[in-house]
C-alpha cells in the first residue's frame, strides 16, 4: 500500500465583506488553484468553502462553481461541511450550530452531489461537547493541528494517521494537520516538502497531512508570484506525480482504509498561535520571552507541552466590543429558539460569523466594516423579534452577561443599550432605519506586538534563498511619523464617559496623557428604572491630597427622536476642577463628516452649546443647557493585518469640558 499524502484547503471570507475584496481573493487565489489542481487528476483533494462564500462564488464566478460540480462528479474533490456562516462552533448555542452545519450539508449535496463525512472546524477551536452535535449532522471525521496532540503528551512521530475520540459514547474520528507541511507549503520548494515527507515514510508514517488556508495560495503577501507565476504549484504536482509510492488521497478513503492509531481525549484548545493571541497583551510578551528561554534550555523539546496561552473565549475579555457583539447574538439566538421563523434564523447566523470576534495577524474585531455588517444583523434581527412579540420599551437584563446590570431604551428609532457596569454609560446606539450602530467604536488597546512596532528599525521582507515568508515570519516597522500618533486607552469608548482633571490640552486628552483624577470612566454605577427614567448613580472619588468623596448621578430618558440627560456631581473637594463629559461615535464615512458646517480633518475645536453632526445619512444634534469650549479628535488603532500594518480610524471622540467647583449640572439632548 502506497503512503497517503492527505491535502486539504479551506477557504472562507467574512460575511459581506467587501465584493472587490473577496473577488480580487476568488481571481488570485482559488480559481487559480483550482484550475491547476483540475490538469492533475491523480490529485485528490478536500475543500472547505464557507456557504456564504460559496453562494458568492455561484452567482459571481460561474465558471469557478462549475469546476467545483465538474471535481466533484470526478471523484476528484472532497467537501468538508462546517457551520454555513463560519462560526466558531463551541461559540454558539446547541441549535444553531445543528442548523449552520445543516444547512451548508444541503447546500454541499443540492450542488455537488456530495454528503460530506469531514467538518472543517473554525480556526481549529476544539470542544468535545460539540462532537454528539456533529455526529447527528452525519459528520464522521474533523481536523485539528497537531499542536493540538502534542500538547497533552504526544510525541510528533505518533500522529501520522487519524484518532478516534468520543463524548457521552458517541465517536468521532480526528485528522491531526501537520504543522510543518502548514509552514513550508507553499514557502519551501517541493523538493524540501518531499524531503520531509519522506522523513515521515522513514519512520513508519502512513500518511502526511495538512489542510490549511486556501488564501495562502495566491493573496498572502508575494504568494501569488511565487505559487503561480514562478511555477511553484505546477512543480510541486510534477515532483509529487513522479513519486508512484505516494498517492494523494480524500480523507474518506483513509478511513475506509485504515484503522486509527489509538484513542485520544484532546484539551479546549486551537492551534498554538491562536492560544497565544487570546493571552492579554502583558501575558503575551511575557510568554514570548519565557518560551525563547525555554527553547535555549534542556527542555526546549517539552515547550509545546506545558507553556500554553489562553482559551479562545478569552477574547471575549480581552475585547469588551467582542464580547458585546457576542452577546447580543446569544440574546438573539434565545428569541430565534422561541419564534421558529426562517428569516429570522438567517439573520441570526449571519451574525454567528467568527472573524469579527478576535484579532491575531489578520484584523477582525479591529476593522469597522465587520463590526457593521454583525451590528447589522443584529440590529435586523432584533427589528424582527420586535414585530414578531410586543418589545417593553425599556429592557432591564444581564445582557453581557458580565453580573452587572444592563438596561435597553427601545423605541421605533433606535435601541440604546446602557451599561452598569462599565461608568453608567451608553454603549449601543442603533439607529433601526439605518441599521448601524453609531457606538460601534474601539478602544485604542495595547497589543503584544507594538513593543515590536515602536522599538524596531526599518526591515523589509526579503525572501528566503529556497522560498518566501510566511505571513508569521513577515516583519513589519513603522515610520517615526506614525509612532507618535500612537496612543492607548485605558477605559472603553463608550458615550458618557466622566473625567475628572485638573489642568489639560486637546492633544494630551487625545493622546491619553493627562492625569486622570476621579475613579468613574471605568467603574461600576448602581442601577435605577423608575417612571420611564434610567439613573446611575456612583458614590465614588477624586483624588488630590487625599480622596475626596464625589457622588456623580445620571438621569436618561429616550423621547420620540431624542435622548434627553442630565448629569450631577456633588464633590467635597472644593478646588477648581474640570468635568470632561465624553462621547465617542463611529460613522460609516469619517471623509464626509460635517461638524457645525466644518469638515472634520482628524480634530475639530468650537465654543458652543449646540453641535450637529452630519455623516452620510446619519445627522446628530448635541443640545447642552450651557455654552463649553468642546472639541473632537479622531480614535485611530495601529494593529497587525495579513498585509503587515494598518492604521484605522475607530471612531470620533467628542470632549465637552465644564469647570467643577463642589457642584456641576449638565442637561442636554441628542436628536437622531
């Protein structure tokens, strides 16, 4: 019997993304491969496609779609299922990764004749509780890294075949991915990739495998020169064609023919990188540190083992907006289970997509356009709810699930999501005509990689002798000019966010250098609904000398196309103070934002006691009870993308400051 090389690509873009975008991906990367893979037909392989990526592919690349049928009906290609939108899996409720993987099993068989016995798991996040889900959806075998393996115990050279593990009695069949193949295919010529693969041979192997990104071949950086146009795959099918003692074949056939190599119980895990970007970002660097220290010691060969970061739901504590995404799709998902409607299920796994919920090298959760396609499903489905079951118009709740109290103003304009928790502040402000959530912000956080960014030199990305980087090897500088625009935040970039100073600027406000002297921007507030009004209240400080005790209340009430507030501090300290009253917006377009008449331009600065807001078709009015020198800035991040850097604009901040002197009361109203 020959030795199984076991080739599989998945592919997938987020919902909605941008159709340049996912058509520049289709043109450069999986028609290409396609194409080339359909000249070999000794070349068996498995595809994953998300549905909607899918759906996208049929009505915009026939051509594409009918080569996937023709694979297909030629034996050729396999198809691995998995959730229709992407979801992570462990991430979502019972019913709706039931229904996803459902729904993208009929549409893989409606259009390909298929019914898939391999599930692509999302970014390799493992579970075990999710295995008697996908047995009931047929499934018979998924992959996972083998990184996954080796840390609980098992040594590399016992993972060339498949495992057997099982949950409540019910079985499942898991593929180990090899890392290795995953980091020199395709950045290695094919005579090092046959090399390794007949290390493995050598050592009693029965098979090699990987299924890794299908975007690799074509759209990470420098890939589609090298993979096609200097003839990368074509060498890598002839090189393999000629070896007649290596066959590639599906996943399927593998099982048929072989028995697994043991039983094996794996840890909630994904792959290592993946552990190590959930860490928080002090953790990160720490880790990175000890990990290099381990690997010059005597037990460099064990690290894997016992040096692991943290659990992919642990981005929903490293990023609050995370986390409220999350959230208001498991409030949703609780609806759909009652109301049983189609359309509304639809909207609900739109939303399920996993990219916009954490940020490694690719951006998720730090690109605004995500952000508003889930706010936009969610901002539908929860229209629908409302005209399916009669709304109260005020929601007290535990939305976040966070053990502080939440409470939603609702009425035929917009949703106002207010939080307890986090400084008695307004945190979702859904516009329902529009639907788009004008808070869709993001915190200007601290990551593990900008230690790298500001401290490094110019480098470039120069090519390897036998091959090119990968996107993990890429490195990346920043300019001088960029590195002092750079600012982090500590608290979140909500709306009604309290500040407490003594003496600023515009630019150490916007810069976060200045000396914060109260303990409200980032602290709990008690709750109150009474008559239709929303009050928090925090008996809390400000801190000179000493601590002086400051009780800051907030009174907010939603009418038919405003917000009216109103705002009271009583301090014992009885020196002059500023009270900087903050509200942060995002907008879809930040080249047309009009305030007070004036193209904003990254700042903005008037005396007023009105401020209208223009942007696209969301227009804003700020009325306030009192006149204030108020100015804006733009919230720019500098995160890590596939493409190295970028440099995004997260948001508006608008600063509205009021001198304080024991007492301070604001009124004002928003209009929409």
């Amino acid at each position: 019997m020959s030795f199984s090389f076991l080739f599989g690509i998945h592919c997938h873009q987020p919902v909605d993304n941008f159709k340049h975008i996912v058509d520049e991906v289709t043109l450069k990367s999986y028609l290409p491969f396609i194409e080339s893979a359909s000249n070999y037909k000794e070349f068996n392989f498995a595809v994953h496609f998300s549905g909607w990526l899918l759906e996208f592919i049929k009505n915009n690349h026939p051509d594409l779609f009918k080569m996937f049928q023709k694979l297909s009906n030629e034996g050729q290609v396999e198809f691995f299922s998995g959730g229709f939108y992407e979801p992570v899996l462990s991430a979502i409720p019972k019913r709706d990764r039931i229904c996803q993987i459902k729904k993208l099993n009929q549409f893989i068989h409606n259009n390909f004749g298929q019914k898939p016995r391999g599930l692509w798991l999302t970014e390799r996040v493992w579970d075990p509780s999710i295995i008697p889900d996908l047995a009931e959806c047929g499934i018979e075998y998924i992959v996972v890294d083998d990184y996954h393996f080796i840390s609980i115990g098992f040594h590399k050279d016992s993972l060339y075949g498949y495992f057997v593990t099982e949950q409540d009695g019910v079985k499942m069949n898991i593929f180990p991915i090899d890392q290795k193949l995953r980091y020199i295919i395709p950045f290695k010529e094919p005579e090092d990739i046959l090399s390794y693969t007949d290390g493995i041979m050598k050592k009693g192997g029965k098979s090699a495998i990987i299924f890794d990104d299908g975007e690799k071949f074509g759209v990470w950086p420098k890939t589609y020169e090298w993979v096609y146009e200097k003839g990368w795959l074509k060498r890598f099918f002839e090189s393999f064609m000629e070896r007649k003692d290596i066959s590639f074949k599906h996943f399927y056939q593998f099982v048929e023919e072989n028995k697994p190599l043991g039983l094996a119980y794996l840890p909630l895990t994904s792959y290592k990188e993946m552990g190590e970007w959930s860490l928080f970002a002090d953790k990160f660097t720490q880790m990175e540190r000890f990990i290099s220290f381990v690997k010059r010691s005597e037990f460099a060969d064990v690290a894997d083992i016992f040096v692991k970061g943290a659990h992919w739901k642990n981005f929903f504590v490293k990023y609050p907006e995370s986390n409220h995404i999350h959230k208001r799709i498991l409030k949703i998902s609780e609806k759909a289970k009652e109301l049983k409607n189609d359309y509304l299920d639809d909207l609900l796994f739109r939303a399920e997509c996993n990219d916009v919920l954490w940020h490694g090298i690719f951006g998720g959760i730090y690109l605004p356009n995500l952000r508003d396609n889930a706010f936009r499903y969610i901002i539908k489905a929860e229209k629908e709810v409302e005209k399916m079951e009669k709304s109260p118009d005020v929601m007290v709740d535990d939305l976040l699930l966070d053990g502080y109290g939440t409470a939603m103003l609702r009425n035929d304009k917009v949703n106002l999501l207010f939080t307890a928790k986090h400084g008695g502040q307004l945190k979702s402000f859904d516009i329902k005509e529009f639907e788009i959530n004008i808070l869709n912000t993001l915190s200007r956080r601290w990551e593990g990689y900008h230690d790298a960014l500001l401290n490094s030199d110019k480098v470039s990305d120069e090519e390897l002798a036998t091959g090119i980087t990968t996107i993990h090897e890429m490195k990346v500088s920043l300019d001088e000019d960029i590195k002092k625009q750079i600012a982090f935040d500590w608290y979140d970039r909500n709306s009604f966010v309290d500040h407490f100073v003594d003496a600023f600027t515009s630019d150490e406000i916007a810069m976060n250098r200045y000396r914060e002297l109260g303990d409200f921007a980032n602290q709990p507030f008690d709750m109150e609904l009474k008559g239709g009004v929303l009050s928090f209240k925090r008996v809390g400080g400000i801190y000179m000398d000493k601590r002086y005790t400051t009780v800051l209340e907030k009174q907010f009430s939603l009418k038919e196309d405003k917000l009216q507030f109103s705002i009271s501090i009583d301090t014992d300290y009885s020196g002059d103070l500023w009270y900087l009253m903050e509200m942060n917006f995002h907008f879809f377009e930040y080249e047309n934002l009009v305030i007070n008449k004036k193209i904003f331009k990254k700042g903005f600065a008037t005396t007023a006691k009105r401020i209208e807001v223009n942007a696209g078709n969301i227009s804003l009015k700020i009325l306030l009870n009192k006149s204030t020198d108020m100015f804006a800035y733009s919230v720019d991040t500098v995160h890590q993308s596939e493409q190295g850097v970028d440099f995004t604009t997260q948001g508006v901040a608008f600063v509205f400051p009021f001198k304080l002197s024991k007492k301070l009361k604001v009124k004002g109203e928003i209009y929409f």
